[in-house]
C-alpha cells in the first residue's frame, strides 16, 4: 500500500499530497468496519458468485450491499510493476506506524511517525537505480491474469464456459 500511494503522487501524478492516519487497532469505529461485521463468515463459498450471495444477503434493512461483478481480465499486476521502482522490503517496520506523509516535493523519501505526538522520521523507499518519468511518460502495469485475456480475444467473456478452461 506505502509503494502505491508514493506511485499515485510520483509516477501519475494525481495528488500532491498524502496523509494517512492510522486509528489504534480495535478503536475503529469506521463505518466499513460495521459493515463487515455484518457478513457471516463462518459460511462456506469457493466461486466469485458464492461471495457475491453471502455479500448480497448479508443485509436487508435499509438495503442490501450492491454488490459490482468484476471480471478477471480488469485486475493489474500491481506487485511485478511496483517491484520495478521500489525496494522489494520495505525499510522500516509498518506495524508500529500510527501516520504516514507523502508529497510531491520530497519524491524519494515518505515520511512516518509511530505515535501520535512523536517526531517525523524519514526512509528512502525508492530503488537506487529508479528515475522518476517525465511529465509525459507513463508506465502502465500488465493485466495479471494473461490467461483470462487470451480467452477473451477467442470468445467473449460472457459465454466462458467449461470447454474454455479445457482449452487452457
């Protein structure tokens, strides 16, 4: 997650600014952790539509959660392309860390704190041998499933079926 916010600021430049805060573990009361705790986990699904049902029904009042399909073939291989510019291990622990900072003006370097009041302290998460692109360049990751994507150029997505998982 720490190389993806740093590759939204420095690589597509989106955003100049980002500030992650942490909330203590099991103080949250954010409203994606009541709604997670509204699915029954001890149900047993294997296939994307089981998931798609147990969400589904996890709730009736006020509405059930809309619950979007997506398809294999949209997912990005977001840890081979990240593993190019960035360092495979991060250099610092994450677990203690309570803030994070990220600018664009600082393009090596993210800045943590591992308490509230604590002072900022800084690590290079940058591989060395990494330039940052121009401003009209841009470096797009692979689709990682290349399998699904080869079915979809033979038949449609839609009409996959058990002689198409055959054919692979």
């Amino acid at each position: 997650m720490i190389r993806y916010l740093h590759h939204v600021i420095h690589y597509q430049k989106n955003l100049e600014y980002i500030h992650v805060t942490f909330p203590i573990r099991s103080h949250s009361y954010m409203e994606c952790d009541k709604d997670f705790s509204l699915i029954n986990q001890k149900r047993h699904a294997e296939t994307p539509e089981d998931w798609i049902t147990t969400f589904q029904s996890a709730r009736i009042k006020p509405a059930p959660f809309n619950v979007e399909s997506v398809h294999q073939y949209a997912f990005l291989n977001w840890e081979l392309h990240l593993n190019k510019l960035y360092k495979k291990i991060c250099p610092f622990p994450t677990r203690p860390i309570r803030e994070i900072k990220l600018s664009k003006d600082c393009a090596r370097l993210i800045y943590f704190r591992t308490s509230f009041h604590g002072s900022w302290k800084s690590s290079d998460i940058v591989g060395k041998s990494v330039k940052l692109n121009n401003k009209r360049e841009f470096d797009l990751p692979q689709v990682l499933y290349e399998v699904w994507r080869s079915i979809g150029s033979k038949k449609k997505i839609a009409n996959f079926n058990h002689s198409s998982v055959m054919e692979i």
